[in-house]
C-alpha cells in the first residue's frame, strides 16, 4: 500500500486545510516539550510569525532517563489545544502507547510515532485505527525498507494518511546527536507515494547546523520540516542545545522559502 508500485501519484494528506505532500512546504515548529502555558503559547505566537504552519511540541516525552521531566501529560494537551485556538496553527504531538492514544487522538491533528516506537507494532496497528493523519518517525536504526513497512502496518489497518518523517540515523559519527540521512528522501520518494518530511533538529542535535540542513532537505524534495524552537533555549527542560531562538527561526524561514521557491514550491 505505501510502494509507488501500489500507487503511482504522490499522496496529499489533508490536515483540516492543510495540504501535506503538495505543492506548499509545511513547517511544524515549536519546543520539544510543553512546558507551561506561557512558554507554549509563546512559542505558537511566534513560529506562526515566522510562517509555520503547524505547532509541534510533546505533553508526553520520551526520555533516555527516568529522572529527566517526562512532560505535562493531558495538561500539556490542552495548552496544544489553547495555542491551536489562539493561532489557527495545527497540532502534532506524539503518542506513546495505547493506553494514552484515545486521550492524545482527542486534542491531536495530527499523532506522531516516536523514533523509539517505529516498530512498536501493536501501537501502529492502534493508530492505524483512529481518524488522524500519522507523522511516522524513522526509527534510529532502522532501514528504509523497515522504515515503509512500519508504514505498511499502518495502512494495512486502514489509516491511509501517513506522513513519514527522516529524524537521523545512528552511525559512528558522535560530534553530531545522529546522521541526518538526507538521500533517505529521494529514495523513499523514488519507492512510495507517502509525503516525507525531515526533522533536522533532533538528526543533528545542535542549533547552529539545523539551518543549512533544513535548506539542504527542501533542496532534497522533502515536502516539509520538523524544526524545535524554544522562547528561550537555555531553559528549555528538553533539547535545549538544538532548539533555534526565534531570531535564528526568522532567517531559517526566509532562507528555506528562497530554496522552497527555487524549486516551485511555496513556503
Ligand atoms: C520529538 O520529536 O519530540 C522526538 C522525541 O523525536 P524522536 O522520536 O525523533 O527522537
Ligand atoms: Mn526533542
């Protein structure tokens, strides 16, 4: 269902308004994390500034350590809900488990899948039950192939609005978070249909390198960006080392729209 082979027209999910895998390049912008109800409504304020047109940050975190803050849970969700109200921005927010999805699936536009839950199968197969569109993370090591057939689960189960998302691999290299796989996007436009979008934030892990990277995947044919931007970085209680200021948002957004139109498309 996710090959070219299956469908050869490329995919247009629909988020309310919202065209995802067309002919406009869709920013989701916004903090790791929901902290607080100033910080998010803040940082919502000023991405849909900058031309965002979705609001990203997570009420539920997955994180390395059990001690570090694991997110404000449905209080997180309704401030999502708060910003999308204030700003007309969309919501994307991941879901962690099952138990958690029907809750998350009530505020959500649209329901990320975690790098870590690529290949949580049953948690695809609930997914794939709920109405919502799926951002589809690439997990850490995991190949395109396996990366499509996570994909597979779920439009096998009948949700056919899967929006894939290349977030870095691991590989030897350290002095970066991860490996951005930037041919992952070509490739996988070659072998499905589905609309990719590429999250240099977390593939890099450091400010200063987001912005040519987003350029560069644009430049590549992603039909989107996943970029954290924090208020304030130096306080962010997640990812604060990649979070953009807002300044260094701006010019990203001005940069990406010059190549964005380059290639006829719109930002
Ligand atoms: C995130 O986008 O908030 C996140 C945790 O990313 P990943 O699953 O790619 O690590
Ligand atoms: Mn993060």
């Amino acid at each position: 269902l996710a090959s070219r082979a299956f469908k050869e027209q490329d995919t247009v999910v629909k988020v309310g308004d919202l065209a995802i895998g067309g002919q406009h390049i869709h920013v989701m912008a916004g903090p790791c994390a929901v902290e607080s109800r100033e910080q998010l409504l803040e940082a919502a304020a000023l991405v849909k500034a900058a031309g965002a047109t979705l609001l990203r940050g997570g009420a539920f975190k997955p994180r390395t350590s059990p001690y570090s803050f694991q997110g404000l849970e449905e209080k997180g969700l309704q401030y999502l809900a708060e910003a999308r109200e204030k700003t007309g921005l969309k919501i994307v927010t991941e879901v962690m488990d099952a138990g958690t999805l029907p809750m998350v699936a009530e505020y959500a536009d649209i329901l990320q899948i975690g790098t870590r839950n690529m290949q949580n199968f049953f948690l695809l197969r609930e997914v794939a039950r709920v109405d919502k569109p799926v951002l589809l993370k690439r997990g850490a090591s995991a190949t395109v192939e396996e990366w499509l057939m996570a994909a597979e689960y779920i439009m096998a189960g009948g949700n056919y609005n899967v929006i894939l998302c290349e977030r870095g691999i691991r590989t030897f290299e350290n002095f970066t978070r991860n490996t951005l796989d930037l041919s992952a996007v070509p490739v996988v436009k070659h072998l499905s249909h589905l609309p990719v979008i590429v999250d240099p934030s977390h593939a890099i892990g450091k400010w200063r390198f987001v912005p040519p990277m987003a350029v560069a995947a644009v430049a590549a044919g992603a039909d989107g960006l996943l970029i954290e931007v924090h208020p304030n970085p130096s306080e962010a209680l997640c990812d604060g080392p990649q979070s953009l200021t807002p300044e260094n948002f701006q010019t990203l957004m001005k940069d990406v729209r010059r190549v964005a139109e380059a290639m006829g498309r719109s930002l």
